[in-house]
C-alpha cells in the first residue's frame, strides 16, 4: 500500500488520467508523490486563495506497475516523452521514479556535447536530494487510488514552503556545479578556457 500526495488548487476525489500533458515526464496520466514535504513545496495560491494537498492510497497489486531508479533507462524515457514521441509505457498503470530535476537537458547537452561521459551524466543526475513521482496512467489504476482527504494550506504555509524550495534550489545549484568542475573531462576543458 502506498500513501500518495497530489497539490492542486481543488480537492480531487477522482482523479482523469486523461487530463495531464503527454509530454510530461512520465507521459500522460495522474502524478503524485510519495512525499508530503514534496507536494508541499510545489503548493501554489489558488485564484480564490485556496491550495490543497489531496491525500491517497493505493494498492498495486494486480497492476502493470513500472518503477524506475536515476538510470540510462529512465534518462531514455524522460527525454522521449519530454520531446513528444510515442510513450513506450503507455500499457503501464503506474511509472515510479525519480523526479527530473530542471538541469536534465542541461546534463543531456553536456553529454551530447561530448564534454563528459554517459556514466558522469548520471552522477550528476543523482546530486541532491531525490524525490519520487507516481504516476497514475491508467483507469484501473486511478479506480484502485483511495482518496483520504484534502489538506487546505493556509497562505503562510505556502509562502513558508516556497521559500524552502528557492534555497534547496539554490543549494542544488550549486552542489551540482561543484560536482560538475569535479570531473576529469570537464576539468579539462575548464582549464583550457581560463
């Protein structure tokens, strides 16, 4: 049984798979967290002021359920959806795994670029701290999602949480850039531009 988090500025008791982008993440579906502190953090004052974190449960037994860690293989699958191609998942109910963070394709550009190599890619992508994201893409697996309740962040709450996320943005920038001048390859080439 896993408890799940979604923030929205409305209580959603059943949830449309239907409704999210293709081309996010993990395709189409309905995301979650498996952490509270995460869904909060992302939390956002609603046109009437009210913000919700929607609390669930799901069960995954009997569904195709796909669950990645920071890999290749997850890399792959992100960087497809994000472009748009055909999601190679979409006979999944649920996709679990890390949430991309936003220096992804700046990770992928080094890569491609040549300036390091696939191996030093994912240990950027592994820098900080990692959440997960659950993605809820088919009906049987949002029939099998429970709804709990909904929590009402209050304007505080919302104000207190964005301020924890600008500066663990902000830590993570800048630990991800010391990792970064850390590799051989880029070293190298750092040295030659100064």
């Amino acid at each position: 049984m896993l408890s799940l988090f979604h923030t929205s500025h409305q209580i959603i008791k059943q949830p449309d798979v239907h409704f999210g982008r293709s081309n996010a993440d993990f395709g189409q579906g309905f995301y979650l967290s498996d952490s509270h502190e995460f869904a909060g953090k992302w939390a956002t004052p609603g046109k009437d002021g009210f913000t919700y974190i929607n609390c669930y449960t799901l069960e995954p037994d009997g569904l195709k359920v796909k669950s990645f860690d920071i890999s290749s293989e997850w890399f792959e699958y992100i960087k497809a959806n994000r472009e748009g191609r055909r999601d190679s998942l979409s006979d999944f109910d649920v996709v679990i795994g890390p949430v991309a963070n936003d220096t992804l394709f700046d990770t992928y550009g080094i890569l491609t670029s040549g300036l390091i190599k696939p191996e030093d890619a994912l240990k950027l992508l592994s820098v900080g701290k990692n959440y997960r994201q659950i993605n809820i893409k088919s009906k049987a697996a949002a029939a099998k999602l429970k709804w709990l309740k909904s929590e009402r962040l209050e304007r505080e709450e919302l104000e207190k949480s964005r301020e924890l996320l600008l500066k663990e943005s902000e830590q993570y920038t800048e630990l991800f850039f010391g990792e970064l001048m850390k590799l051989p390859d880029f070293a190298d080439i750092e040295d030659m531009l100064t």
